[in-house]
C-alpha cells in the first residue's frame, strides 16, 4: 500500500531528509567541490571487495564472486526548527553521513535479490563525519562484508526455492544492464543558519493561532536540508550529485462537538529558503486556514455520495499520483502478488484521448514553483530521464528502474528510495496535460448541468486534500482512497455552496479514470511526501482542475472524544498569560 502526503510535519510523514531552516540557505553561498576524498575511498575499497571476495582461493562453489558492487553516500546538513502558539519547541541541528552498500550474487538473470528477496542485496551503515579516509575505508569493509555474508545466504535460498516452485508469470532477469554514468557535480554547500531571525518569524507565525480558541493544537515548522549523494559501483559509475531543499509547514487541528477530529495543512516548498513565502503571505494563509478550520466544526457531516464533482487542481493531482501513478511503476507489472492493472494494455486506451501523462524528474520547477520531486540522477545512479507514460489517453510506458519487466528491460531513470531502502520504480514529478480545457465558470456550470441530468440536488467541489494511499496487491482490491479536507456541496438551485466534512473519495482506477469529463486551464502543483515499498521520497504531481461525472464518497471515520473540557488560558496582547 502507497501512501502520498503533503509534508505536513516529521510526526504525520517522513520528512527525516528534508530537516529544518536557517535563514540563509545553502542556495545563497557558494558553491564547493565534490569530496573527491569521500568518491576516492569509495572506489578504492569497492575495487577491493570486488577483487578479493569470492576469490580464487575460497570454495567457489559456496562462495561465489559478486558480479555487483555498489556504494551509495549520503552526506548532509540539516536544520529544523519548530514553533507552536508562539513559541519556540524545537531547534536542532545535524549532520549525518550514511553508506548504501549492493551486493548482487549470481548474474543479472538470477541473482539474490530474486522474488521477495529484494533487500537482501541492502547493507547500510553511519559512516564517520569527518574525512579520515582509513576510517572511511574500514567502515566500508565491515558494511561490505556483512553484506556479502547476506547476499550469499540469500542466494543459496534462492536457487533451493526455484527447484521447487512453480514457473513465474515473467521471467525476466533481475538486474538491468545499463552504460556506466560519469558526472561529479559541485557539492551542496553547507546550511548558514540565522536562528533568531526564524526564532522569530516562526514565533510571530504559530502565535496567530492564539486568536483560535477552538484549535487545541497546531504546529510551524521550517525546515532545510543540504544533502550531496556519492555513488560509485562496479559497472564504473561514479556520480555526485547535490540536492538544497527548504519548506515551511503549517498544521493545525481541531474537533467537532460530535468527536471527529479535524485539521488542515500548509506546506510551502522552494529550492532555498529565500524564495519562501514573505511573512505578509504566510500570516494570511495561516488566518484563511485557520477561520476555515473553525468553520469545519460546525459544518454538516456528508453522507456518502455517487455522482458528478470537480477537484481542484491540487486535488486532481493527488488523484492522479495515487489512482494512476503507483499503478505505471515498473515492479507493478511483475510478481505473482501484484495486481498488475495496467500491464496487458500497453499501447490501449485508458484515459480520454485529451489527457496526456509524464513524468520529468529533470524539472526543478513548474511556472516559477519548485517541485519536490526534482533529481539529476536517481538512486541507482542513471540520469533522470522524462518519460512519456501516457499520450492522447494511450499507454506507453511504465516507471523503471533496473528491475526489468516482459516489456522492458531497461532503467530510464526512476529508480528512486530512501536511505536503507532498494531502490524501485518510483514517481517524480508527474505532471497531466489536457486539451479539453475550460474556464472555471464553464467547468462550474457544466457541474450543476450533469448534477440536473442525473438528478441529484448537488454536485461536490473538493478544495484541498491531505492524502491518499492505494492498494495494488493482488490479493487485496484494486481501490484507492484520497483525503479531502474542504469540500463543498454545489446546489442546482442556486443556494450558496455549503461546506462539509468527513468526506473519503473511494473508487477502483479504471473506472475512476475513464468518467473525466473536462478539464480546467489551469495546472496546479501539489508537493509532498510518498512512502511505498522503497521508502519515504519526495514527489509532485501536477495536474488541472477536473470535472467527472461520477465520483463515490464514503464518510471518513469518526472518534468519539469530545472536544477539550477544559477552556484554553487567556492571552493578553502581549502574548503572556492574563493573571487576571
């Protein structure tokens, strides 16, 4: 099951990459050198493993040479800091340096990573901070071999199990061969940190909220991280790439007299912490949020619904990340667990033949706004690569890494995961075009006009969501859920549109994809965080305002606990509590 959320904090997502915020960021100074050290003792002891282990003078028939070697180095600053009802909760700093060592037994056919065998192949370890190139080697020495000693007992399972299972469904090798990349960028620089600046933008900020005596909880945070990844492998790979992110987060939580538990999210991403939102902007989407998070307490529960809705734009493309994008991800199409979805209709229809699909991880940003899911190189070391997956409604491809598949056997460049995971087909930047566009008045109007043709007193809009997760097993149904946060009842009649809550968008994808009926002109972006078998990774889904004829809700589960007994302390304008 895939989980997408916006990065709302390191409690509700994984957000351990993407650490907190100084002032001025790794963006704004200059640029250093790649750790030609660090590159160096890699490939020095990589050279090494590969050359001793298995080697002539050990019984090759139990220990067997590795055909594979990789080591994969992150090497990163991050900052986070985190402020609630006016004041500071968290402020910390780290630096973190970890290794990704692959071994891979056998040959690419049939190696030790086969079938639920996977992360057999994975060794991570801390590797020491500072550059002591002999402690370097020596860590890299003790992670390899314990590798190789997991490797080789999962190989020998490997080969016991073939002999008495029977024939897969796609018998496709399990390793790619793919041309060595050379590309050592300029390093990340580190993060230069104005604590009491943000101290204070995040005080003034998560204050606000002191104006909401409804909202019992709520959470600001800004967070940064400065990260430059090594890899080197056998093959003759040998990339450094860096990767700057800044973001500020906003939750906010709530609860209705009837027990549910309500909250909504901001998240505000960029490529350094300069180009986030001024404080003007900031004060005025935490107020909207924050009035609109009270209002939710008293709108009416929904019932559940089958009929037309528009997403906005934001809510389409989580939609189309959890409803289509897990589904065209390469291991997806193989494995006797898996469902398989789309895997027989390569060069079929499956959408309408005015939607268009791509993935283009090579994108930093789209109209002037930073994408999460932006690389130069994935986590297997190839070159980030756009992908047309669907044109004119038509499948074309799926997301690869180096994990063939029957229709193809080559990685272009999704193979993505979060340290201490295999790397898999992942999503980066997915991004939906349409040429059945129109204005939002007419998308609104065509809305109550299909509400009238099937009879239903209303359609839905859904505003803003929070997440969503499907399911793709084979053994599970093959069915989605999104998160709405504000939704909004459309009525035929001309009422004013109400606003409602507890609302779970549920569907099956072939049957939700093919009732979109128009879209709008305009792309909006949707930043956050999916977590799936490869860990926890950053991803955009980009995508317009969508009207279907025919959606299906549930209403979302509801707790029992009442709200907060107890009233909250008073505040003077000044901040400090009234001890009148």
């Amino acid at each position: 099951m895939m989980r997408f959320q916006a990065a709302l904090s390191c409690g509700l997502t994984a957000v351990s990459l993407v650490l907190c915020a100084p002032l001025l960021h790794a963006a704004d100074a200059p640029s250093k050198q790649a750790n030609t050290l660090l590159l160096d003792a890699m490939g020095a002891e990589l050279h090494r493993a590969m050359a001793s282990l298995g080697s002539p003078g050990a019984d090759a028939a139990k220990q067997p040479k590795p055909y594979f070697v990789s080591y994969a180095v992150s090497d990163s600053d991050s900052f986070n800091m985190t402020a609630q009802f006016g004041a500071i909760a968290l402020s910390r700093e780290s630096r973190r340096r970890s290794a990704d060592v692959q071994i891979r037994i056998g040959n690419a056919e049939q190696d030790n990573t086969h079938g639920d065998h996977r992360s057999s192949a994975l060794t991570t370890i801390p590797l020491p901070l500072t550059d002591d190139r002999a402690a370097i080697e020596r860590s890299l020495w003790f992670a390899t071999n314990r590798g190789y000693a997991k490797a080789l007992d999962s190989y020998l399972k490997v080969q016991t199990e073939q002999q008495v299972r029977a024939k897969e469904e796609d018998s496709s090798a399990d390793f790619s061969a793919e041309k060595p990349a050379n590309a050592v960028l300029a390093a990340s620089t580190p993060l230069s940190v104005d604590t009491s600046a943000w101290e204070k933008r995040l005080r003034d900020l998560s204050g606000l909220f002191r104006d909401y005596p409804e909202i019992f909880f709520n959470n600001v945070s800004v967070q940064a991280t400065s990260e430059t990844v090594y890899f080197v492998s056998s093959e003759g790979t040998r990339v450094a790439t860096p990767n700057q992110v800044a973001r500020l987060v906003v939750v906010a939580r709530t609860r209705a007299a009837d027990g549910m538990d309500l909250f909504r999210a901001e998240t505000f991403e960029a490529d350094s912490l300069a180009h986030l939102p001024d404080q003007k902007t900031l004060v005025d989407k935490i107020n909207a949020m924050a009035k609109n998070l009270v209002a939710l307490r008293t709108a009416p529960v929904t019932e559940p619904y089958n009929g037309p809705a528009i997403l906005s734009g934001r809510a389409s493309a989580v939609f189309f990340h959890e409803v289509l994008g897990h589904r065209l991800e390469g291991q997806r199409q193989r494995g006797d667990n898996e469902g398989q979805t789309f895997t027989k209709l390569l060069g079929k229809q499956i959408l309408p033949t005015f939607i268009s699909v791509t993935d283009d991880p090579t994108l930093k940003a789209f109209d002037g706004d930073s994408l999460s899911g932006h690389y130069n190189y994935d986590d297997e070391g190839q070159p980030a690569r756009r992908v047309d997956l669907i044109k004119d409604g038509v499948l074309e491809t799926f997301l690869m890494s180096r994990l063939p598949i029957a229709s193809f056997s080559n990685s272009n460049g999704h193979g993505r995961a979060e340290t201490g995971r295999m790397p898999t087909g992942r999503q980066g930047n997915l991004i939906v075009s349409s040429t059945k566009t129109v204005g939002d008045k007419e998308l609104r109007q065509m809305l109550l006009d299909e509400a009238k043709r099937q009879g239903k007193p209303y359609g839905l809009y859904f505003e803003d969501i929070s997440s969503g997760f499907a399911v793709t097993t084979r053994r599970s149904p093959q069915a989605f859920q999104v998160i709405p946060l504000v939704v909004y009842r459309v009525y035929v009649d001309g009422r004013p549109d109400e606003l409602v809550r507890g609302v779970s968008i549920v569907g099956t994808p072939q049957a939700a994809l093919n009732r979109i009926v128009a879209t709008g002109t305009k792309q909006d972006i949707f930043n956050g965080i999916c977590g799936a078998e490869s860990g926890s990774i950053p991803v955009s889904a980009v995508a317009p305002a969508m009207l279907v004829s025919e959606i299906e809700t549930q209403r979302q589960a509801q707790g029992t606990t009442r709200p907060p007994i107890l009233p909250p302390p008073p505040v003077n304008e000044g901040g400090k509590e009234d001890k009148r």
